[in-house]
C-alpha cells in the first residue's frame, strides 16, 4: 500500500513535527542539538525554505516554516533527516531506525494562526514539565522573539512583526502571550502529535 500524499499548504507555511522512533531520543547532549541547528542553516539555505519557530526537545522536533514550492520542504527534510542519521549513526554506534516514520506535516492556511503556532511550539518543554518558563530553554526560537538573540538560520514570523511598532513593545507583547496557559493545550497536543 503506497503513502498518503501529504496535503499541500495554500500559503506555504507548515507546522513540521519530527518524532524518535518509539520515543527514542534524537539528542543526547549539547552537541547534538548544535549538530541538528547547523544542518537547518545548511538545508534551508540550500532549498529557500523559510523558518519561523523552532523548538529541539530530546525525542522531537517541532518548526513552523514556509515552503513555495511544497516540493523543497520534502528535500530539505529529506537532507536534514539522512545527514542527521548518518552523524547520530557514527557517534553513538546507533543501529536502525532513528525517526519515527516520515515527519509530519500540518498545512497552516491563516497567516492569523502563525503566532499560535509558534506559541504552541515554544511551550513544549513547559508542557512537558522540563522548565517552568519558555527562556530557559536553549533549543527554541523564543529567545529571539522575547529577547532579541540573533539566530542566524530563522526569519521573524510576519504575524509578530505585526504585534506593535517597535521591537521593545513585540517582545513585551508577545511574551505576555506565550506564558499565558490555555485550556486546550493538551487537546491541541493530542491532534498535533498524538498522545505522549
């Protein structure tokens, strides 16, 4: 039986989720997590796919990103994933599958949604009760959107630029917005990624 065709995405801009194989983690240390951020630089670069919001948890990957033509996202992540592989393969004497399946791809079709989005991507390690605030993660794009951390590899989303006139006032604005916690963030959780 063939694959699902994955649904492509009117205005380009996908929430991508990379899981290890049963729960398996895919980074082990510091280095890891650098390893995987400097292949996202080299991939994206390579096939013109825009990054918004990130976030590296030990077992999964989590992005919201913009790709026209759909077409380069599959061989940007093809690449990212094989070149991944090979370098987990070699360090840790790793046999087997080191991704759960094919990694999933949910169109976003509201520009209107981005800032949920990417909310929801930079909670995870709160959700997961690894750290009680967003800041303290090191693998996420939130220090770029709340304190002005230059990450070379990911663009501004344009729905923050949106929030207010100056970059001082975006950053209040939208820090005020991600630590607030919703009600449905576990349902969000379970259609997203499944359940833990």
């Amino acid at each position: 039986m063939g694959r699902k065709p994955r649904r492509e995405s009117e205005s380009g801009y996908y929430h991508v989720i990379i899981r290890g194989n049963n729960k398996h983690w895919l980074f082990r240390e510091d280095e890891d997590f650098k390893k995987f951020e400097e292949l996202w630089e080299k991939y994206l670069k390579r096939y013109g796919v825009l990054l918004f919001h990130y976030c590296l948890m030990s077992n999964r990957v989590h992005m919201l990103v913009q790709s026209e033509p759909a077409s380069s996202l599959g061989r940007m992540m093809h690449g990212i994933q094989r070149s991944y592989h090979h370098y987990y393969r070699r360090k840790y004497t790793f046999f087997g599958h080191l991704f759960q399946g094919r990694y999933r791809s949910l169109p976003i079709e509201q520009e209107s949604y981005l800032l949920e989005c990417g909310r929801y991507i930079e909670r995870n390690p709160v959700r997961a009760g690894l750290i009680g605030d967003p800041s303290e993660w090191r693998y996420s794009s939130y220090q770029m959107y709340v304190e002005g951390k230059e990450k070379p590899f990911v663009r501004c989303d344009p729905a923050y630029l949106g929030l207010a006139s100056t970059d001082e006032n975006r950053r209040k604005i939208y820090r005020e917005y991600t630590e607030q916690t919703r009600a449905y963030e576990e349902l969000v959780e379970k259609q997203l990624v499944g359940s833990k």
